[in-house]
C-alpha cells in the first residue's frame, strides 16, 4: 500500500467521523433539548470573513451547538490548557479547536497566542467562520461579562496581514439557555447587527489602542441587545417569574428548530431588563414583588404544585391524551433502549465533574458515546441474522421510538402537573381561588412590560 494510499485512506476516514459525529449530536441534542431557536439568521454572512463575537454561559456545549445546524463549517477558539494532551490535541485540532492561552497561566504563552492570531488571520482570508467567547470566561450565569479586547485585537491583525478590503465582519451573538444544566431546556440564538472591520481603519492607523477600546465597547453594546442580562439580584426572582410567562405562553411541542420567533426572546428579556431597573430605581416595589413570589412560592411547595396547573393553558388538550396512548408502545420500547443511558449520563456527570460549569457537557458525552454502541450493537446483531435493510429498519425504528418516548416524557409530566392541581383544585377550592388570584395580580404587574 502506498504511503499516499493510506493519506488519503486516513482523510476519507477522519471526514467520515467528522460527520458522524456531527449527525450523532442532531439526534442527541433532539433528546437534550426541547427546543433550538435561531433569530436574525440572515444577518450571517455566508461568503464573508466572518468573527462570531459570542457569550459562553455553558462551556464546550456553546461551540458545538450551532456548528451542528449551520451549513458553513466553523472554527472556533477554545482554553489553550486543555491542548496540554497530545492525544487530546489532535481530537480538538480534527473538531476544528483553536487553543488560546492565558498570559497569567505562563510567560510563553504570548508567543504560543501570536501562532494561533495567525491562524485565525489566515482562516478569515479563507472567508471562514471563527467563533469567539469575547468574555474571555465561562461564568454558569444569565449576564453578559465586561467583554475582553482579543476578539478587536484578532480582526484588526487579520485586516493588517491580508487588507482591510477583505471585508472582515465581527457578528454579535447572544446566546441565552433557559435551564443551562438541565435536560429539555431551550436555547435561543440571536445574531445582531454585523460589524465592519473597515470602519475602524482610519482610528487604526491613528491610534490602535483607542481603536480596539472603541470596537471592544460598541461590540459590548450590540452583544448586550441579544442577551437575557440580569442583575445577580434579580436571578431567583426571575427565574420564578419568566416560567409564569412560559407556561401562559402557547408554545409547539414539535419541531426543535425555531427560526425568527424573535418574540420568545423579547419576552424574556423585556422580564430582565424591567426587574434590573425595579431593582435599580425602585426597590421597595422590587422588595414587595419579591416577598409576593417568595410567599406564592412557598404556597406551591407546601402543596406541592406546579404553576404550569394555574396557567391559561391549565387544561390538557384531548388530543394530547389520545396522543399520549398512541405514544405508548413507542414509549415503553424507548424506555428500555435508551432510560438506563439518560439515568447513567445524568448521575455520573455530576459525580466526575464537580465544577457546574461542565455539567452540560459532560451530560451530551455520556448520552452520545453509549448511544453509539446501543445502535451500532444491535444493528450488527440484526444483519447478521437477517440483512442490512432490516438492520437499517431497526435502526430507525430505535431513533423514531426514542424521539416518540421523550415527546411522551414532557406530555406526562404536564399531565401529571395539571392533574394534581385539578384534585388540589376540588379538594381545596378557596384555597385554589387565593393563590390563582396572587399569581394573576403578580403577572398583571409585569406584563404591561413584557408582551
């Protein structure tokens, strides 16, 4: 076998991974999340050299998530010390990982960073994407960080070596979680306004330092716009209140991807940015809000109850409940495939990874590396005994009943919620009648702000 046989044998081999991989997490982020939402997508060049200027609220699962659903391939940047492992080296180099190193870490670490703002240069020559966290940081936290100057300091240095003309853009985004540790959250993306490179060529050259401030600080502002950003006052208050607003919000329960429904994040962002300035301008009204949650709150729980039971939508459709049985064979078979892996992701992420910030992530890792061989096992025993097209009818049968069994998931436990409060409802009628009016005189308060 020739040596650039087995090249090219090698390559052939590394993008049939790559791919795979990719296409394992669409199916493993359909279970992981309910839903993906995508706004303003068409603020994203696709034939520029593009910076995308990002939060990073959930570690490594904010730099796979939009890879996996755009079309473009991306690059993106990543802690230099985790590229300490050779081996570990070249798994992050093959998902497309640029190490970025901390001057405070060591002092060769400014050489090692010149090498990787060459890289990027050279990537946006190429009209690649590159991901950039411009906090510098992965903070578990709905706010957005003083922004660092590195994401101006790569986008000038690439717009000196190759030429301002090659219309470098910077594109805020903001990336917001519902939930960032938990199974079945959302996630929602929204993409600002792009910012030319080229505007800021006069100040370069004028001063370079006053021109990365200036680019650093409008960035922060465009970033701003796109983020759920709350004051850490405000972050058990908030949390009560917006899943008030989602449980009166009519939502879909298929279709993962959401693209531009803008509204979902006004909605919860016009919550944040009126209880930061309540807390600001206002406190004992923010004070008397707070006490008002914590006592309804406090209700809830002694009863244990559920505030999707006292929503507008506080009835379960028919249809779901026919759904619901339809689902249930799928359901059942789903259970015994795939339960054991969902409960041993969830327990021994927490249980090795003590930090919170990698929880998320580890959670995806433990779901998708024994979800390949729960499929991979079975379809080999399959079309051993029979053949390929019934080992690739099983394959999709497992995919179909695993989605079926965690659609039927959430419809049980929203079944469950409403039902209980339906008894707690006939049993206990007046009490029922004093706590719906506290949660409704609570809503009238805010909603004026945030529909």
């Amino acid at each position: 076998m020739s040596p650039l046989f087995s090249i090219f044998a090698a390559y052939r081999l590394a993008v049939l991974l790559y791919r795979l991989l990719w296409i394992s997490l669409k199916f493993v982020y359909r279970a992981f999340f309910k839903r993906i939402y995508f706004s303003n997508l068409d603020r994203l060049s696709q034939d520029k050299p593009v910076i995308l200027a990002s939060n990073h609220p959930n570690s490594f699962l904010d730099s796979v998530v939009l890879p996996v659903f755009m079309l473009k391939q991306q690059f993106y940047l990543a802690r230099g010390d985790v590229f300490n492992n050779k081996i570990l080296q070249r798994v992050f180099n093959w998902l497309n990982m640029i190490p970025i190193y901390r001057k405070r870490d060591s002092a060769n670490n400014s050489d090692k960073n010149n090498e990787t703002f060459d890289r990027v240069a050279h990537l946006l020559n190429r009209n690649e994407t590159v991901l950039i966290f411009s906090e510098g940081v992965c903070m578990v936290e709905k706010r957005l960080r003083p922004l660092m100057k590195g994401t101006a300091r790569m986008a000038f240095h690439a717009a000196e070596k190759y030429g301002w003309d090659r219309g470098i853009q910077i594109q805020p985004v903001g990336l917001n979680y519902t939930y960032m540790q938990e199974v079945r959250g959302e996630v929602m993306y929204n993409f600002g306004l792009p910012m030319e490179v080229s505007d800021y060529e006069d100040l370069y050259k004028e001063n370079p330092s006053k021109a990365i401030v200036a680019l650093t600080e409008e960035l922060e502002i465009r970033m701003k716009k796109e983020i759920i950003h709350l004051d850490p006052e405000n972050d058990a208050l908030f949390e009560q209140l917006v899943q008030m607003f989602r449980n009166d919000r009519e939502k879909k329960n298929f279709g993962i991807l959401q693209f531009n429904d803008y509204s979902r994040f006004q909605m919860e962002k016009g919550l944040a940015d009126q209880l930061n300035d309540l807390h600001q301008n206002n406190p004992e009204d923010w004070e008397k809000l707070k006490l008002e949650c914590e006592d309804l709150e406090a209700q809830m729980a002694k009863h244990v109850l559920g505030d999707l039971g006292f929503s507008k939508r506080s009835s379960t459709p028919f249809w779901k409940l026919v759904l619901m049985m339809f689902f249930l064979p799928f359901s059942l078979v789903a259970y015994l495939l795939h339960f054991g892996i969902f409960k041993f992701a969830r327990s021994y992420s927490r249980k090795i990874i003590k930090s919170s910030v990698f929880h998320a992530s580890m959670h995806i890792g433990f779901i998708m590396i024994p979800m390949w061989f729960a499929f991979l096992i079975p379809f080999l025993l399959v079309m051993g005994f029979t053949n390929v097209y019934w080992a690739i009818a099983w394959t999709l049968f497992q995919l179909i009943s695993g989605y079926i069994g965690v659609l039927s998931l959430d419809l049980w436990n929203q079944i469950k919620i409403r039902s209980r409060v339906e008894v707690f409802k006939n049993k206990e009628p007046a009490l029922y009648d004093e706590l719906a009016v506290k949660r409704s005189a609570i809503l009238k308060h805010l909603a004026h702000e945030t529909h």
